[in-house]
C-alpha cells in the first residue's frame, strides 16, 4: 500500500512534468513563431526577379551596389543609386591608370565610391571587401566575360545579376539594372528627358540623303563595319539616317563580341561600304581625316564625295550619357 508521502511526492513530480512538458511546448511555439516572422521579414525586404540565370532574390531598394562594368555603373548615377565599388572601364574614355569616366565622376566622388581593380581578371576579394547587398554586371566587353566566368563565387557574396550580352539596346540595359535596383519607377523620366532631346535634335538636323555606311576604326587598322542592327545605327535610324544593309553585301558574316561589328576583306571592302554616306567610329584606330588618306578608303563614295562623319567611341556602345552625347554630336554636326 502507497503510503501518504509517496503518493504526494508522485504528484508533485507530475504537476512538475505537465509544467515542464507545457514550458516546451510553448518555447517550441514562441521559436516557430519567431522562424516564421523571420521568414515573413526576409520575404517583405526581398523580391524576386527572372533572369537569363534564373530567379534571384534581390533587395526591394538595394543600398549598397557593386557594378562589375562601368558602362552599367552610368545608368545606376542616373537613377541616384548608391554604388559602393564600380569598375571605371567605358569604351572611348577608359583610363587604365585610374579614375572616374568624366560624365559621372562627380556622383560617384559625392557618393564615395571605391575603384574596383582593372586586370584581365575580376577581383573577387574587392568584391566582397565592399560587402555588397547586390552585385550588377554582364552587358559588353570583357567585364562581362569575366562577371560570367565567376557567376558562382560572385553569388555567394551578394544577389548577382547580369544583363546578358544579347541585350545591346541601351533603354532596355537601363530598364533591366533600373529593375534589379528597386529603381524602375524612375525610368520614364529618364526616358522622357532623352526622347525631347531626340525630338530636338531630328527636328533641328538636315539628315544627309542616302543610305549609310557605319564603319569601326580599330588599333589593329584592319577594316571593320557596324551592321545595321546595332546599337549605333538603330539610334540614328530613329533621326532619320538610314542605314544599309550591309550584312547582306557581306554575304551575312560572323558577327564578333555582343553582335555590333564584322570584320571585312580588303576585297570586299569597296562592295560592303559603298554607300554615299559614311560614319566613322574611332575606337582606338585612326579619325576619319586619317582614314581618308588610305586610299583603301580614299576611293569609296562617301570619302571621295565628301559626305564622312566622325561620331566619338562613346556613340559606338552607347550608355545613358552615352545616348545623350551622341545627340550633341549628331545636333553639331547636321544642325
């Protein structure tokens, strides 16, 4: 028979062991609690975007961008986003020894911004020394190879997207760094603040008659052609220079890098540039007045008639600023 004190000692311990099984419970419930706001708090401070990558969670509103390409780093000063650490490389205006690219040199100084080494390859441990919430590069050039080659390791120190190489269009470059930015809503003005620019500039400019022949002068002096489809001829399609189709006279060649340039015999020369207007792009090779004393290019149409523009490398891949200049140019030259 249990006696008196042994059955209250057994209550006791099972009053204790209910409390404690209790005490669990709602621990347990406080902590699944606690997991799902966390989960709840990390959903509402990200989002999700597609890319030729696939999906990536990025911040709604990014604070601290690093930008692996400084022909994307443009577009992120014009949307007043706050880039930690960019690459200064721009076609046209690269200088190896350093430095901001003039047209947003100021922004970048205000906002601090730290120089990412130029080399042959991508630093990824100055990457990740500016502890980034989201890295943007990709588009054109070798930045855009080298982004690529170290996708992997660049995800594992921030949300990375790449606008891929494809996209040469620079409003839909824009839109797409604008996107993964959080910063979408302020493209329309930017947009807007181009296109009364270009509605300007056609409207002031004599566009000369004629087909147009885009011609890409290089370090090497080998000859090289812009097709029509290009970043370059498409924008000044929309002033009213039209552009001819020179891949078909080139029997549809290879196209090099992101599709903007192909490489022409000496004997194909004089079929796939001869339209009566010209437009030289220098990029590292000689100016048109230059060009013009080889009588490679002598004998063509528009350099025997007079009718060769010069356009500055800038115009060649254009970035947002890159667009806008290149209105000055054409409003300079055709105003």
């Amino acid at each position: 028979m249990m006696s008196t004190r042994t059955s209250g000692r057994t209550g006791r311990m099972r009053r204790a062991g209910a409390l404690l099984a209790g005490l669990t419970m709602a621990l347990g419930l406080v902590v699944g609690c606690s997991s799902t706001a966390d989960t709840v708090a990390d959903s509402e401070q990200t989002r999700t975007i597609t890319t030729d990558r696939g999906a990536v969670a990025v911040p709604h509103e990014a604070k601290r961008i690093v930008v692996l390409s400084g022909s994307l780093a443009d577009y992120l000063y014009a949307l007043d986003a706050p880039v930690v650490a960019t690459d200064t490389r721009v076609i046209g205006i690269t200088n190896l020894d350093g430095g901001f690219p003039p047209h947003w040199a100021d922004k970048a100084k205000a906002q601090g911004t730290k120089q990412l080494p130029a080399g042959a390859e991508l630093n990824i441990e100055a990457v990740a020394e500016a502890n980034p919430d989201l890295i943007i590069g990709g588009g054109q050039g070798i930045t855009a190879v080298q982004a690529g080659e170290l996708f992997d390791k660049l995800t594992a120190i921030a949300p990375t997207v790449l606008v891929p190489t494809k996209v040469t269009d620079w409003q839909e470059q824009l839109r797409m760094v604008a996107d993964a930015s959080g910063r979408a809503d302020r493209v329309p003005a930017l947009l807007s603040a181009y296109q009364d620019k270009a509605a300007r500039v056609k409207a002031s400019s004599k566009v000369p008659t004629g087909k147009v022949v885009y011609l890409l002068s290089v370090a090497n002096k080998e000859p090289f052609v812009v097709p029509q489809t290009a970043a370059l001829p498409s924008q000044l399609g929309e002033l009213g220079f039209v552009a001819d189709d020179v891949l078909t006279k080139a029997g549809n060649p290879a196209l090099y890098g992101s599709g903007d340039s192909f490489q022409v015999s000496l004997e194909l020369l004089d079929k796939v540039a001869d339209a009566p207007v010209a437009v030289v792009i220098p990029v590292g090779g000689p100016s048109a007045a230059e060009l013009g004393q080889n009588p490679l290019y002598a004998r063509l149409p528009a350099f025997r008639d007079g009718k060769v523009y010069e356009l500055p490398a800038t115009s060649y891949r254009p970035d947002y600023h890159g667009a806008l200049t290149t209105l000055d140019s054409i409003a300079k030259a055709f105003g």
